[in-house]
C-alpha cells in the first residue's frame, strides 16, 4: 500500500492549478486548498494533528471572499507566524510564480525555501521534499506503520475527530492517573460509538439491534 501525504494548501488560485493537484495526487500527495489564510490556518490549527506538511504560495488571499489583486505577501508572512505558534511544528514550503522574486535578497532570506511553478525540476524536487520532511513527523509514521488501520479515515468512512483520538490513543503512554486514564476511555467510547454509527447507517448492525449497540 502506498504512503500518503496530506498536505495543506494556501494558494488563491489554487482552482486554476488542476494539472498540479493531478501530480500531486499521481505523487501520493493529497492537497486541502484554500485561498486565504484565514481559512487555511484556521484549519490548520483546528487539525493540525491530520497533516503532515503545509505549502503556500507567496502572495495569497487573507479571507476567502477577497478581490482579486489584494493578494499580498504578508499574508504569507503572518501564516509563517501562525506556524510556529503550533504545538505541531511543520517546515514551511512555498511554491511561487513570481519570478521578480527569484533573486531578490530579502525574499531568499524570508523564505529560504521556495520552489518555482511550472518548472518541471522544480515540482519534482517540492514532491521529494515535502514528503522527505513529512517522514519525520512523528503522527505521520504512526499513519504509515498502521495504514490498515486509517484507510478508514482516508476512505471517509470516519470522521477526522475520531483519527485524531485513534492517533492519541496509539501515542498514549501507559495511564499513571485518574485523570489520564479518563481521558483514554472517553476516546476509546468515542471511537466505538462512532464506529457503531457507521455500521448502523450502512444496514451493517440491523435498526433492532442498534439500541443495544451503546449500552456501556
């Protein structure tokens, strides 16, 4: 089974660029686009824990309903900033076409790492180093060591609340306390019921039987 990368990404014209989401995919990267920084952090910091690397472009929308030509590059300057505020720390990879860039001092300083669209050596360098860094990531090699167990999720069968519990739990040391060992059943009755409530709406467990499903 190949590995796979989720990958978050801000780009306004991200709807424009189906030819890179296609290698992207033919990659084993998957890319949730956005717009704007405001959506795009927003969801980063709501499900951190779901990605395994971020990519921005250099200018980009702040909210999703902004008018074209209010691009900016402070926006990727205060989502680099939101960034490090994350209890997860992602390296930030930035995928740009604007060229006046390229050479231009302070911006190799801001943004040392920075990969050129529609350059073909370039693209497959991005997909080599997001995925080299992904590897790192410590709930990324438990998704990969356990693909069995999270192709529920990847197959949408799951909600994304119930991955992030599923990867706490296999993260979890042994519960020294009260409160610890509280927090670990309350995501394993999750868990459960979730999965109870799936196989319900799939005609799995039969209507008769359902109510029995969550006697605990």
């Amino acid at each position: 089974m190949a590995k796979k990368y989720n990958i978050l990404w801000i780009d306004d014209k991200h709807q424009e660029l189906g030819g890179f989401k296609l290698q992207a995919a033919q990659n084993d990267i998957i890319l949730n686009s956005f717009k704007s920084r405001n959506a795009g952090i927003a969801e980063l910091v709501k499900n951190y824990a779901l990605y395994d690397g971020v990519l921005f472009d250099a200018k980009f929308f702040e909210d999703e309903d902004d008018a074209a030509g209010s691009e900016d590059l402070s926006a990727l300057n205060k989502a680099k900033d939101s960034l490090l505020q994350l209890p997860k720390k992602f390296e930030m990879f930035v995928l740009t076409g604007q060229a006046q860039w390229f050479e231009d001092k302070t911006f190799n300083t801001f943004v040392p790492k920075y990969f050129r669209k529609g350059i073909a050596e370039d693209i497959n360098n991005l997909f080599i180093e997001l995925k080299q860094s992904a590897d790192k990531q410590g709930d990324t090699q438990i998704r990969h060591d356990h693909q069995e167990i999270f192709s529920v999720f990847s197959s949408g069968y799951l909600p994304p609340e119930i991955e992030v519990q599923v990867l706490e739990l296999i993260k979890a040391k042994v519960p020294v306390n009260r409160v610890e060992i509280k927090s670990m059943l309350t995501n394993i009755r999750s868990i459960q019921e979730s999965c109870l409530l799936k196989l319900e709406a799939i005609n799995v467990i039969p209507d008769s039987l359902a109510q029995f499903s969550y006697v605990v």
